[in-house]
C-alpha cells in the first residue's frame, strides 16, 4: 500500500532538511580600528552603510557586534594595564615605606636566668 503525504507536509519536511542560508558578503568601507577613538567612525561608517542601502538593518547588528566586541577588548586591555601600574607602585611604595625589623633581631634581649 502507498501512502500519500500532502503538498504540506512533503514542504516542511524539505524545509526542515535545508542546510541553513548562507550569509552574503558585505562591501563597505570600515575605518581600520586602533583605538577607542576610532570606534564613533566606524559607527558612523556602519549607520552611513545603511542609509546608502549597502547593508541591511540586520548586518548593521552584527558589524556593531564585532565593533563593541572590538571596543570592549582595547577597553579591558587598557584597564589591566593600569591595574598592573598601579599595582607595581604600589608594592614599590609598600616595600620601601615598611621595613619591618624581624623577631630577635635589633630588640633588647634578656640574659637566660633574668625574669621579667
């Protein structure tokens, strides 16, 4: 016995088995990022981008991604350096400031038979 599926059914089951869509690329002048600094013109280039219809709203999204992702990388870098300066003249500072004698070294000493 053969079994007959509908139009319906036979489409979503071809559907289900698509490979997903690949993403076209993208062609648009990005400014070359080196720093915080640079970040509001490649915003800037991106909202541009749209508005020439170059890129969709949605790849807008995903360059302003990769922008922030960039942003927060240079932004976290930045910020263990100063944490590890900060940190060297501070134990440079501690270690010169406090020189602590150690035990039984420069303190007067009582004779064995001596009470106190």
């Amino acid at each position: 016995m053969v079994r007959r599926y509908s139009d319906r059914l036979l489409a979503e089951l071809l559907k289900a088995r698509r490979p997903p869509p690949r993403e076209r690329s993208v062609h648009f002048h990005l400014p070359v990022l080196h720093s915080l600094a640079d970040v509001a013109g490649a915003m800037a280039s991106i909202a541009n981008a749209i508005a020439a219809g170059q890129i969709t709203p949605g790849e807008a999204v995903e360059l302003s991604r990769l922008v922030e992702a960039y942003m927060r990388a240079i932004d976290t870098g930045s910020v263990v350096q100063r944490l590890q300066a900060v940190e060297n003249k501070l134990n440079t500072t501690t270690t010169e400031a406090c020189t602590v004698p150690r035990l039984g070294r420069g303190l007067p000493t009582k004779p064995n038979g001596a009470s106190g």
